[in-house]
C-alpha cells in the first residue's frame, strides 16, 4: 500500500519506522512512462521506494512555466501505487521553505552557469538546492534521476560528491516514444504539429550518433539533420561524459535544447567519439 504525507514531521515518522535500503525519486508530478522507469529502477534496487512530488518554485525564472506546469496529484498517486512505491511525500510550498524563499542556495559552479544554465540563469541553484532539501529529509541510500536531464544529473552526482552527502546517485535511461520523441512533462503542452516538429531534437541525435559509429563527426552531423524550420535551436553540442570538452575519441555526449513554438525541449544521447586516424 502507498501511504501519501505532506508534511515533515509525517515524513520522519514514516522514515523512522522504514527497515533495509531506501531508494528516492524525485519529481515535480505529471509522471509520465519516463517516471515510471525511474521508479521501477528504485523498486529493483531498494527494499523501500519514497517518491517526492513537489512543484519547485525555485527552478522556475520568471517568465518560466510555473504556474502553467501540470499538476496531476490524483493521477500520480495512482501511478504510484502501481508501482509499488510506499511512500509519497508531498509537500505544498510553506512546508518546503517555511521561512519563504531560501537565502543560502547550492551553488552549482561553472557548470551550473553552461548549456541549460546559460538560457535559464538560477535554474541549477533552485534545483540542487530542492534535491540537497529532498535527500536531507528523505535520508534514502539510492537516488535516482533520469538521463534525459543530463545537466541535472552531472550536477546531483557532483553535489553529492563534493558536499559529501551520503548518497548513491544512479541514473536511469531516457524512455522514448516509439518515434524518438524523449518523454517529458511539458511534452503535453505540443500540439499537434509541435508534436512533429519536436522529433528534429531525436533525429539531430540519432543522426549524430550514427555519423560517429560511421567515424564522422557527430555534433556537424547533428546541426545538418537538425530541422530548423519546425524548431528553433538553442544548443546543440559534443561533450564528454562530465560535460566537459568533447573527447578526442571515446564515450561523449550529444546536448541538444530547443524551442518548439513556446516550449523548450531538452534531449541528449550518448556518442562513441572515433580516433580521428
Ligand atoms: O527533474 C525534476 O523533475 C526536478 O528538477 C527535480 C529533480 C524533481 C527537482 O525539482
């Protein structure tokens, strides 16, 4: 059964009576397949599964989509159970900043101010700040984010490594449509056209990806086949692993980000970099 708490001190009640390994996923709600991923990985790896469904005012700038973004409380829960989770914790936006908007906030250094943190300046330091806040009231042992949100996954693993939070960070897969297309929340702000137009991002990659199996280079690949007719490009970009400078040969990845008429899409893939000889 999923028991469902909104406050902290329901939370640390629930969390004291938890026995063996505890795994987190954290959300903002209008779960989707992706989510569902995330929390069968947790239900794999950990005897206990604590979902978190909280709507970060912090990530969001303020021409962002806060107030529009879905909430679907009564039909996450519902996907939660089904997946088995036990706990769900959440909190309405009092109960997670009581004293009003943080003054201290994790800061995410150079990266946080890169790729995503160039067109959407704070958004790193609102979200590392929600998941330190998360990981310190949930205590789990395992976390588990998705590999669709690159950057953000980087940074968590990065936090937790140089803040020393007792935690073990993994990262899930990316689930996708059966034509590319990367699941998100905002996917069902697209209409139906948008809906199309918003594969140039997948097929920019796929195409990267191929040319790099080929011994091409990915990220030149990727801005040809990159329809910027249906979607206007942000970045796309070769990087390693780290996000660092792209690897002279050897595992990288391919970013791309992207405005399909007001919503921006984000998708990465993983490239294989060919020796240049
Ligand atoms: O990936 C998300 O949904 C959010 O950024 C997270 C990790 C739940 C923090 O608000």
């Amino acid at each position: 059964m999923t028991a469902l708490v909104h406050t902290r001190d329901e939370l640390a009640a629930a969390r004291s009576a938890t026995t063996g390994t505890v795994g987190v996923v954290m959300t903002m709600g209008a779960l989707h397949e992706g989510h569902r991923a995330l929390l069968r990985a947790a239900r794999e790896q950990a005897d206990r599964v604590i979902a978190t469904i909280f709507v970060n005012p912090l990530q969001f700038g303020p021409n962002e989509d806060f107030d529009r973004y879905p909430r679907t409380l009564d039909a996450d829960l519902a996907v939660c159970a089904d997946a088995g989770v036990d706990l769900v914790f959440a909190p309405d936006r009092p109960e997670m900043y009581p004293a009003g908007e943080p003054m201290v906030r994790v800061d995410p250094g150079p990266l946080g101010e890169r790729l995503e943190g160039a067109s959407r300046p704070g958004f790193f330091h609102g979200v590392l700040t929600v998941v330190l806040k998360l990981l310190q009231v949930t205590r789990p042992d395992l976390a588990f984010f998705g590999e669709k949100d690159y950057q953000q996954l980087t940074l968590v693993r990065r936090m937790v490594r140089d803040l020393d939070v007792p935690v073990r960070i993994v990262g899930v897969p990316t689930v996708r449509e059966p034509d590319g297309l990367a699941l998100s929340s905002r996917n069902r702000y697209l209409a139906p056209a948008e809906r199309q137009a918003a594969l140039s991002l997948s097929a920019a990659l796929r195409a990267g990806a191929e040319a790099a199996e080929l011994g091409r280079d990915a990220e030149a690949a990727a801005r040809v086949a990159f329809d910027s007719s249906r979607a206007k490009l942000d970045y796309l970009v070769l990087t390693d692993p780290d996000l660092g400078p792209p690897p002279a040969r050897g595992p990288g990845r391919l970013l791309v980000a992207a405005w399909v008429g007001s919503t921006r899409l984000i998708d990465n893939v993983a490239v294989e970099v060919p020796s240049a000889t």
